[in-house]
C-alpha cells in the first residue's frame, strides 16, 4: 500500500484534540472520514503527536496508507472537498518510503504559543490567543525560560495525566518574542510531556506580570513538584507548528 504524509491545519476549538475520542468529534476522525470517503477501507491514520482539546496546527503531520496510487496534488483537492465543512485542511500530500512512521521518524517538533497583553477585551483574536490582562515584562520572562533550556526532570512542568515513560526531556528552544501588546512563546523538542508546553507559558506569565521572580522558575523546576508549577495556560494559543524529519 503506498504512503502518503500529510501536512495538516486545524482550528481547535471545535474538537476535543486530535485524537479519536468517545466523548466528542476529534481531528482525526474528521480527516479519516474524508480518506474513506476515496477509500473506505483505508486504515487508520497515524500522526506526529496529540493536541488537546482547543489546541490548533499549522503543521501537524499524519502518515496514511492507501490501495491506489494517488498524484499527491489530487489527493491533496480531494480531501479538502471532503473536509470542507470542517476547520480543517491538507495543505500538502506528500508520496514517502513505506517504512516512513510520522511519530517515530520525527526529529523535533516545533510549538508556538500566542498571548495578548492588554486590558481591552480582544475583538479579532478571541480564541486564537491568550488574553492577559496584565501587561507582561519581556525581559523577566526571557530570565525565567533560561532556566528550562536543556534536559532536565520536567516533573513540575507535567500533567498528572501524563503517560510518558519518563519525565526527563531535552528542551533545546524556549524563545519569547514580543511586538506591542502580542507576544510569541517559540519551543522546541523532540518530544513533550502533557501539558509541558502550557506549563511552561503559565508559569512565565506569572513571572512576566510580577507575580514570581525569575529565579523562582528554577526552583520549581529543581522541586520535580507539579504542585510548584505555575498555573497552566489556556489551549487556544498554543499552535503544533512544524515537525521536522531527518
């Protein structure tokens, strides 16, 4: 059966993440349902890593395998037929080796995470950011994340839900950019914890609106505590932006 890896775009606000779930529409299940719309025997499909629920993509990556052999632009045209009524799109289909694996052969994954820092309610952005109503200092959020980079026991940072193996991962990028009132938590791993991510940004919010010093960020990572993190932030800022592959 020949493979295909797809490049996904989601809104997550509709679903209850990516995964199939009894409790509600998931990602996936939108896009198999567009497959088997062209195969209906087609397998499930298999993708780099789970969203929660709220949670969007601008580059998720799925692998599919199919009976036929599909031009990858026609297969691109005929899923998003199939997925238009949803807030989900194929933005590119691409032909890969049989043995490619789109969790297994993913070499970092990129997230982005958006907050607006402002007292006004927010009239564009509702639901694609997090709005803060505390302004935020840069610079103390920047002295806060440099105590995260590299590998470290991230219990704090983990939800109790958590199913990974171990707590101990390599954070390689934890980059805060801010433009006005908008600011861009860019992180970077080959692999996450639960909740890691939204973690890290909730604990730095309160670091950057002076609830926290700085340095307190490194004591609750060194306390391997979840009941030392901060408090998490909302899903609807955080974006799967792009996996990257060998």
């Amino acid at each position: 059966m020949p493979r295909y890896k797809l490049i996904i775009e989601y809104h997550g606000a509709a679903f209850v993440g990516w995964q199939r779930q009894d409790n509600g529409r998931g990602v996936q299940q939108a896009v198999e349902e567009a497959i088997r719309a062209l195969e209906p025997d087609a397998p499930n499909i298999i993708a780099a890593g789970r969203t929660d629920a709220g949670v969007h993509a601008t580059g998720q990556v799925a692998h599919c395998d199919l009976e036929r052999e599909w031009e990858p632009h026609k297969l691109r045209g005929a899923l998003n037929h199939f997925l238009r009524p949803e807030r989900v799109a194929i933005i590119d289909a691409v032909r890969v080796a049989d043995d490619f694996h789109a969790r297994f052969d993913a070499r970092a994954r990129h997230y982005r995470y958006k907050v607006v820092a402002r007292r006004a309610p927010l009239a564009l952005h509702d639901g694609l950011v997090w709005h803060s109503v505390a302004p935020l200092d840069l610079g103390a959020m920047r002295a806060g994340a440099a105590h995260l980079i590299g590998n470290h026991d991230f219990t704090t940072f983990r939800s109790v839900q958590c199913q990974s193996a171990s707590p101990v991962k390599t954070l390689d990028t934890l980059d805060i950019e801010q433009d006005g009132e908008a600011f861009t938590f860019h992180v970077r791993a080959r692999s996450f914890l639960h909740n890691q991510v939204r973690s890290f940004v909730g604990t730095l919010q309160h670091v950057g609106a002076g609830r926290w010093p700085p340095d307190r960020v490194g004591e609750a990572l060194a306390a391997a505590d979840r009941a030392a993190c901060g408090p998490v932030a909302p899903p609807e800022g955080l974006y799967l932006e792009r996996v990257i592959y060998p």
